[in-house]
C-alpha cells in the first residue's frame, strides 16, 4: 500500500532550504512508482524510470515533469504514445500543448493529421492560419476549405474557370 509518511521521510533539504525527493516503491530495484526530485537545487536534475514516474526528467507507463517520456506524458516536453499534454507535446496519437504535434493535434502551433489551433498544419486543418488538404479557417491554404482569405485550390480552380 503506498504510504505518504513514507514519502514524506525521503525529502532531503540542501543548503539554502531546496528540497530533494527521492521515493521508489516498493523498492529501488523494481520502482513500481518512482519520484525523484532535485527540488530546483543546482546540480543535474534526476530521471525517475518506473511504471508511474514523476520527477525533473520521467520515464514510464504514466510520466510527468519537466521532461516526460511514456505511454501517457504530461510536462513541459511530453513525448507519448497514446496522450501527451505539455508545452511541447508530441504524440502518436493526441496532443495538447502551446506546440503540438501528434494524430489529433491541439494548439497554438498545431501538426497533424488533424490540427486544430491557432496555426493548424495538417490534413484536416482549422485555426487563424489553416495549411492542409482540408483548410477552415480565417487564412486557408490548401486544395479545399473555407476561409476569409482562401488560398485553396478550388478557389484558384474557380477564379481560372471564370477567365478561361
């Protein structure tokens, strides 16, 4: 059973009141959950590995910090399989973040098959700026779409039929 008392026990304070974390469980030779922490201390930060892991840099099933690597990623750059949430969040299959690159992309700066966002790159595409096969938005670049300023193909297609 996990226990916080036991968590609480692993904190470490170094000069000037930084808090470090340190907590494997059930141990640190099969690290089922892994928090590791260097708590802002100076000094490289540390790489929790464990199923669930959280910590400055995380590898794991479910992972979460700065950097975040896993089936389901959650940070500041969060790489995942299925889900990744973040700042920069990559993904094979959604993504969510200021720049997001993945199958389902959500964001300010978006990549994908489907993106959505302010800038939205993809097959299907729907933002302010929206580059793709199918492009709606209020700048749309592609061969179909709507947009206020179209660039698409079908309307370069329609503008050449009405001259020729």
């Amino acid at each position: 059973m996990f226990e916080w008392s036991r968590l609480l026990r692993f904190n470490r304070y170094y000069g000037q009141g930084k808090r470090e974390i340190d907590y494997q469980w059930p141990s640190s030779k099969f690290p089922v959950i892994n928090i590791r922490s260097n708590g802002g201390a100076s000094g490289k930060p540390k790489v929790a590995i464990g199923v669930v892991a959280l910590g400055d840099i995380a590898v794991g099933v479910v992972s979460g910090g700065a950097v975040s690597i896993g089936i389901f990623s959650f940070g500041a750059v969060a790489i995942g399989g299925f889900l990744s949430l973040g700042a920069v969040a990559i993904s094979q299959g959604l993504s969510a973040g200021a720049v997001a690159i993945g199958s389902l992309a959500l964001g300010a700066v978006s990549i994908g098959e489907t993106a959505i966002g302010a800038v939205g790159i993809g097959q299907t595409a729907l933002g302010a700026v929206a580059i793709g096969q199918s492009a709606y938005g209020v700048v749309a670049i592609g061969d179909h779409g709507f947009g206020l300023i179209p660039i698409l193909g079908d309307f370069i297609r329609w503008i050449r039929d009405l001259f020729i």
